[in-house]
C-alpha cells in the first residue's frame, strides 16, 4: 500500500511542477497544447491496455461496455456539476498580448470550482491506479506516466488564471500540495480496496475507470489541445499513444 501511495504522489507532483512552469516560465498556448495532446494519447494507451485490455480478458464484453458507459454517465454528471460552479473552463487557457497562456482571467471566487474540476479528473485516474500496482509496478507505468503528463497542462492553466486573480504564489503551490496529497491517498485507498476485492469486482470497475477517462478526454483534453496547437495535435497525440504502447508492451 506505501507503494501505490508514492506511486500516487509522484503522479500527483506533475501538479505543483506545472505550477512552476506556469509562474516562472509561462509557456506559450501552443506548447501547452502540444504537451495536453501528448498526455491525451498516453492516456488512450492506458485506457486501451491496461484497463479495457484486462477487463475483457476476464469478462463478457457486454459487462465491460455497461461498465464503461456507467464510467462516461458519472463523469458526465460530475462535469456538469462543476461547470455549474463555473468551473468550466478549469483547461482552458488565453493568450496576452506576448502569446503566453494566461488562463481563462476568471475571478477568485472560481478557484473552488478548480479545485473540485482537478479532483473530479485525477482521483478516479489513480484510485485505477492502485489497481495497476496489484499486478505490479511494471504493468501500472503507462497509466502513472499517462497521469503525470495530462496533469501538466490542466495545472499550468489553472495556475495562470488564479495568478491573475490575485492568488498569491505561496496559498496556489499549498492547493496543488493539497490535491498531489490527495491522488496519492486515493491511489492507495484503490490499491486496499482491488486488493480485497475479486477479481471479476476489480475488471468491472477497469472498465467503469475507462468510460469515465474516455469522456474526459473527449470533453477537454482532446478539444482544448487541437483549440491551442492545431492541426500538429494529431502527430503528437499518436507519439504520445506509441510511447504508451511502447512502456505497456515492454
């Protein structure tokens, strides 16, 4: 459990270091999209190998594909419910006058809604997580290092919007310490509950984790990466799936 607990953590530490990125080095729109769709395919490989992969090696299909559209209809629920607290654009970056990203310039009382919009996305990824770490290190690396990129992003943008809001640098870097503290509890509530659950439990909620990624990933990640980069989002999203397949496979 203390390894699925550091696994969560280092996971979870892409957070703070998008943080950084964002207040020292503020990236272009661009590069931030590039880097979104890289972490999109990286997550598609995860998704398709290590949960969906397994799930129907050990159950019937039809299991798996109620599992998973259970998965898309609580995302669904839960994004709309954060949206309405105006968290709806917790991915989206602007540009300044320099071409840098600079958030969706919402006001403070839209940090909250963040927050909410960055657990909704990361604790399902690695509650899975844990699950991964049953079978070993090895076969969870694709869907940790699928984690770590797509976090980068979401916390660059995030960041750049509550700076602007007036957030001091010391309560932004104690949030994004909050919630790496929180993926990396979740990973290992994941790693206790898969590992007295049975098998068959396990591979069902696989699959509920998949449909609920996928529909993250077609909400947000992939949408906003090609709204930021262009049509070079399509190249990089399938070396981002190559490299996933590549780390599932070896």
């Amino acid at each position: 459990m203390l390894e699925a607990a550091i696994w969560g953590a280092i996971a979870g530490a892409s957070l703070l270091i998008g943080a950084i990125i964002a207040l020292v080095a503020h990236p272009s729109p661009r590069t931030v999209g590039l880097v979104m769709a890289f972490g999109a395919g990286t997550l598609i490989a995860a998704v398709s190998f290590d949960l969906i992969g397994d799930s129907l090696a050990l159950e019937d299909s039809e299991f798996v594909a109620v599992a998973m559209l259970l998965g898309a209809l609580m995302f669904f629920v839960g994004d709309t419910l954060v949206s309405s607290a105006g968290g709806h654009k917790r991915k989206s970056l602007s540009v300044d006058g320099d071409g840098k990203a600079t958030g969706d310039g919402e006001q403070d009382e839209s940090g909250v809604a963040i927050v909410l919009g960055t657990v909704l996305d990361g604790v399902p990824e690695t509650f899975v997580m844990g699950l991964a770490l049953i079978e070993g290190g090895d076969e969870a690396l694709g869907l940790i290092m699928a984690v770590f990129i797509s976090n980068l992003p979401e916390a660059i943008g995030a960041t750049s919007s509550l700076a602007r809001s007036g957030w001091a640098t010391t309560r932004i870097m104690a949030m994004w310490g909050g919630i790496a503290a929180i993926t990396a509890l979740s990973s290992m509530l994941g790693y206790a509950f898969f590992d007295a659950a049975a098998g068959q439990t396990g591979t069902r909620v696989e699959g509920f984790a998949a449909g609920a990624i996928l529909a993250m990933l077609a909400t947000t990640m992939i949408p906003e990466s090609q709204k930021l980069a262009g049509r070079l989002v399509g190249v990089v999203m399938t070396l981002g799936f190559t490299l996933g397949v590549w780390v599932t496979a070896a």
